[in-house]
C-alpha cells in the first residue's frame, strides 16, 4: 500500500495544479487528504481481515480475486449514484467504497454527495477498523502454526 504512494502522489499533485491553473479547483478539494486516510483506512481494515483468514483458511486467497470482481460491478465508479433507480440505490448505498466514491466525487468535482451514503461507509470504516484488528489480534497467536 505504500509502495503506490508515490506514483498517487504524483498525479495528485499534477491534477490539484491542473485544476488550479484551469480555475476548476473549488474548497471542497481540501477535503481530498482526509478522504486518502480514509480510503487507506478502509483498505488496511479489509487487509488486516482478509490477511488474518487466509493464514487460517487457504480458500481466501482463491476466493478474494472473485469478490473483488464482483464488488467493481456494484460500486458505482463509471456511473453516478442519482443515475440509477431508487430501489437499487438502496443496495448501492449499503457498499462502504460507494460512500468514499461519492466523496472523492464531491472533493474533486463539486458533486454534491449523498449524505446517507457517506454515514454508511463511515459506520462500514469503524466497524471492518475494529473487527479487522480484533481478527487480527486473536489469531495472530497461531499465524506460525498454520503457515
């Protein structure tokens, strides 16, 4: 995770001045590094569960590729969430990156955010923080005897 710190930065800071010089950058775009600590702290929560499980059970690592697929699909990256009908919406919201999305869409692009998204991923972040370090912590105890 941090070895693509770099490169991010990079084009961070060449999209942050090409937004500025072009007049495009608004005040929500200082929100952008409290959405990179919590963009990495939803991916270390996941990380500490998925690694913690698949010292135990060597199926996680096989199935891990095929939820990740399937989670691109019901996230809404290429299309925005007022676009889709409501009922669907509903499900959509319930995804923890969907709210993050929607954040980084407001900090870069001055979308305004659906707020019940943003509580849902926020609840997702603390709950996957604490369960991820508690899986993490109990089992840690046994990683050499299963590895």
């Amino acid at each position: 995770m941090v070895g693509n710190l770099p490169p991010f930065v990079v084009m961070f800071v060449v999209s942050v001045a090409a937004a500025a010089i072009s007049g495009h950058l608004g005040v929500e775009a200082l929100t952008v590094p409290a959405l990179v600590l919590w963009l990495m702290a939803l991916a270390f929560s996941l990380l500490l569960i998925t690694a913690s499980l698949s010292t135990r059970f060597r199926d996680m690592s096989a199935a891990l590729p095929l939820v990740i697929q399937a989670g691109i699909f019901v996230t809404p990256v290429a299309y925005s969430l007022t676009g889709v009908p409501h009922n669907i919406q509903t499900l959509l919201i319930l995804n923890p990156v969907t709210g993050l999305i929607e954040a980084w869409r407001w900090g870069l692009l001055g979308i305004t955010p659906n707020v019940a998204s943003l509580i849902v991923a926020g609840i997702w972040t603390v709950s996957l923080a604490v369960a991820g370090w508690r899986t993490f912590v109990r089992m840690e105890l046994e990683f050499a005897d299963y590895v």
